[in-house]
C-alpha cells in the first residue's frame, strides 16, 4: 500500500513523495488520515530553515530537525486496521496522533490518543488538540489571579486561544495584540477588552474599566506619554501583572517588558528557532523584579507533576475545545497535492490566514 507524505527538503522548498507503507505490525494500527493543521509558528521555522541545527542536550526535538524530514504534529483519522494483538475496538474510531503531514501512517497505540466519545467534536476542532494543550499549559505556568490586568502579545491560533482561557477568567481587563487585522478582529470578537496593533503609533483610546472596590465604581487606566517609550505601547505602559508573548517575535519580549508593571510575569510561550534580536535587560527592567518566565508544553512544571500528568491536561484540553469551538479559525483549506501552495501563502500572506488546514480525501 502506498502513501504520500509531504517532505521539507531545503528552506522553502516542500515535495510529495509517494513511498511505501510499512508492515502492520501485531501491535500496531493503519490509520487514514481526515485532516492535518499546519503550526504557522514552529513548521514555519522548519519550512524557512530557521530551526536549530546544533546538538542541544536538553532540546533533543529541535536537535533532530534536519533537511530532508517530514514533519507535522496535528494530525486526525481513522483507525482502518489493526493488528493481531491490538483489541479490534479500536477499528474505526477517530484519533489525534502527533505525525507528519500524510495520507496514512502506521503506529501503535500508546502514539495515538483516542477523540473522546463524551465530547463530540468535529474532527477539524480535534486537529488544534495540540495548540489547545499549549494554551492550557501557558495558563498553569502563568497562574492569572483574580483581578489581575492581563496581556497578550500574538493573536494567530495559540494567542487565541490563550485569551479564549483567560475570557473565563474574572481579570480586570484583557487586552491582546497583533499586526494583522483578521487576527485582531478574531480576537475581539472573543470579547476581550481591546486589541491594539503593536507598529500603529497612535495609542489606543482610554478605557473604562471596572474597579475591583465594592462600589463598583468606574475608572479610567492610568496612561503614560514617556517619551523614553516606543509610541506604540505607550498608552498602556506598565499596567499589566501578568503578559504573555507569543508572537514569535523575539523582540517582542521589550515590548512585554515596557508594558509589564513592577513584580509582573512574562510567561514566553514563542520558540524563536535561530532568530533573535537584543533584549533590553537594563533601565526599567533592571529594578522591576519582573519574572521571565519559560513555558513549553512537552513538560509540566516540576510544582505541578505531583498532581498533573499529560493525561489529566489532554483531559482539559479536550473540553476547552468543545467549549470554544476553534475550528471557526480554520481560513484556509488545501489538499495535501498543494502543499506547496499552503506553505508559500502562510510564509508570505500571513496576514490572510488564522488557521490553514490539510484535508484528505476518505
């Protein structure tokens, strides 16, 4: 039996490559593939060449990526057969496996997580699992407390997801950004209380924003017109408690930085791959006792393992994505014979895009 898989093979450089399926093995499943989602953050890295290619010890994923690979992680289909040994339930049930961008694939069970019956989803919702399991693991690291003022720095498939989580949060104010006006639209329409544009010189207006005191009285955010400040952040300079950067801009982290106020949190949920840019430590930053914090979800924070494992946080992902329903993110649609296509538009339209999916043909 035969496949096609999608193969980077130089920066910005994808092919299609039939090739053969292995054996099933006794212990393993066929799965046919329904749809994959493309990540516009880490696969973009790889299509453009800008992962690491250095030997990490403690990044063994990253270490690994070299031309020409398959690659992808979000991927949805059926399970068509099964092995001696596998229990024959499994024939037929949807399932999430964290592979490459394929047609069909052989596995064995413990690699696939089964879509759960008591929470019907669309198998399109089920391909942003492993975004959704990201944005629950960036709220535990971040641990937003009642009250807090709260921002988002990137507003493509993780950063909305992340603001859809805090949405349920009782904060005194939610505010997001991002450079593309689709996304910035998407991310109001969750309800956040702005969403500003982080290269427009002009601040946004004043907010009214609920007090925390019991008269419920109303006040307006304290602004700032420093002019040691970019314009751009100005007008919400150090209000923030709690910021998170997923733009996948390293120099985004300035921007976290000006904008979060004495003592708050950076959680830094971006992986920059080889890019990077200068990051301004000295000033205000200096006597800020601002913490960095690094967030990435193959882990669970080591305060949280007593009590948290993979299982339990694929549990709540699940439910989340019922709750929010991402696949109205979902902007484009290709086959996997335009792959090619898909990737030329996310690296050079992104602007255009949200969430871009293949669809397989059952």
């Amino acid at each position: 039996m035969k496949r096609k898989t999608i193969y980077f093979t130089a920066p910005r450089q994808v092919e299609l490559r039939e090739e053969s399926l292995p054996p099933l093995g006794a212990d393993e499943v066929l799965v046919e593939n329904f749809c994959s989602a493309i990540s516009a953050g880490t696969e973009m890295l790889v299509y453009r060449g800008q992962f690491p290619n250095q030997a990490d010890a403690h990044d063994k994923f990253s270490s690994d990526l070299n031309y020409p690979l398959a690659y992808g992680y979000a991927c949805v289909g059926i399970v068509r057969e099964t092995g001696k040994d596998v229990d024959k339930t499994w024939r037929d049930k949807l399932i999430f496996g964290f592979q490459p961008h394929t047609t069909h694939f052989v596995t064995t069970i413990s690699n696939l997580i089964s879509v759960p019956e008591a929470i019907p989803l669309p198998a399109e919702a089920c391909c942003f699992l492993p975004n959704m399991e990201t944005a629950v693991n960036l709220i535990q690291d971040a641990a937003p407390i009642l009250g807090e003022r709260v921002l988002v720095l990137g507003q493509g498939v993780v950063g909305l997801l992340v603001a859809s989580l805090l949405k349920e949060f009782p904060l005194e104010l939610l505010v997001t950004s991002d450079n593309y006006a689709l996304r910035k639209k998407a991310s109001l329409d969750i309800g956040v209380n702005d969403c500003f544009d982080p290269e427009n010189t002009t601040p946004p207006s004043n907010l009214e924003v609920e007090s925390s005191s019991q008269t419920h009285a109303t006040h307006h955010v304290a602004y700032t017109q420093n002019t040691d400040e970019p314009k751009h952040t100005s007008a919400y300079a150090k209000i923030f408690d709690l910021t998170f950067e997923l733009s996948g801009s390293p120099s985004a982290v300035n921007t976290a930085i000006t904008m979060t106020t004495f003592n708050g949190r950076i959680v830094i949920g971006s992986w920059y791959g080889e890019k990077q840019a200068p990051i301004d430590l000295g000033g205000t930053f200096h006597r800020s006792r601002i913490k960095l914090i690094s967030s990435q979800v193959s882990t669970i924070a080591p305060e949280l393992s007593g009590r948290w494992d993979k299982a339990r946080r694929f549990k709540i992902a699940w439910e989340a994505l019922k709750r929010i329903q991402p696949q109205k993110w979902i902007t484009h649609r290709f086959s996997i014979e335009e792959a090619a296509l898909a990737y030329e538009l996310l690296d050079k339209n992104p602007q255009e895009t949200i969430q871009v999916v293949f669809e397989y043909t059952l």
